[in-house]
C-alpha cells in the first residue's frame, strides 16, 4: 500500500501543500532518546501520521529562534532553556512553482521533569525514542529521520 503522503500527493481533490520555510526542535531527553510528535492524520499537512519533530512555520519577519521557542510553547507549552543550532536543510520547489524554503533544526536538551509537564496541543501523540529503535522501527518524516540520522552519528566524523 503506498505511502500516506503519496496518496495525498496523488489526490488531485486535496488542497494543495505549501512549503514554507520551518523550523523544527531535535528534543533530546536528558537520557538521549528522542522526543517526537505523532503528527495527526488529516489534510493539509506534509507526512501525516508519521512521527516528526515539534516545530513549524516561520512567520514573516520572525527571527528563527523565536519561531522555535513559540512553537514549543503552542505546542508543548514547554519554555526550552538553550536552543543550539544543529543543521539547515535547504528545499527547492523551483520545478513546482514555489520559492526555495528552508529547515532548520535547534537541538533541545529536555531534563525528566520538563518532558513529564507536557501539554500536548497538537499533534496525536508525544514520545521518547531511543535513536535507532525510531528509524529502524517507526514512520518518521524523512528530512527528520535524516537530522536524526545526523545527530546520532555526528562525532563518528569528528
């Protein structure tokens, strides 16, 4: 059966997706899981029902980094303390009439008691992933599973 996202794709009758520049937070708990949001099943939205990190749009004029902390207070009604830039992915949508967008990712570290005081408002679930157990394991955004990726295997390199 193919993918959600492509059977959204594929439905002409959808409202049609609009990339926008984003920014999104690699929550890491104080162990080193991964605190991802179960993104809802419904139109309009980019992968839903897969497991994605918690952030979303910049609006216009914003500054990034208060973008992300907005978004973890709309979200999560989390105050984060540090936010450290990680990674920016860079999407041209040229071919479909769109301008090019970006993602940038701010690691989080999230101490227990901060991740037990959630307040969910959106999204379908919350939880904490131990890094390859959600990639090899669970439907994860793919530019997000990619930023994980890249932070569970970053000092490999080094």
């Amino acid at each position: 059966m193919p993918d959600a996202l492509l059977r959204q794709l594929a439905d002409a009758s959808r409202p049609r997706l609009r990339p926008c520049d984003a920014v999104a937070a690699l929550l890491v708990h104080e162990d080193g899981r991964y605190i991802m949001q179960l993104r809802d099943s419904k139109q309009g939205i980019f992968y839903p029902g897969h497991w994605g990190c918690f952030g979303g749009a910049v609006e216009s004029g914003e500054d990034t980094v208060a973008a992300m902390r907005r978004e973890l207070t709309e979200e999560l009604e989390f105050t984060a303390g540090s936010l450290r830039r990680f990674t920016q992915f860079d999407f041209d949508f040229g071919a479909l009439g769109h301008p090019k967008v970006y993602r940038l990712y701010y690691e989080v570290t999230v101490d227990d008691a901060a991740f037990r005081r959630f307040v969910l408002h959106e999204g379908a679930d919350v939880r904490a992933f131990d890094g390859p157990g959600l990639l090899a394991g669970e439907k994860v955004t793919p530019y997000d599973a990619f930023a994980i990726w890249m932070h569970l295997y970053r000092r490999e390199g080094k």
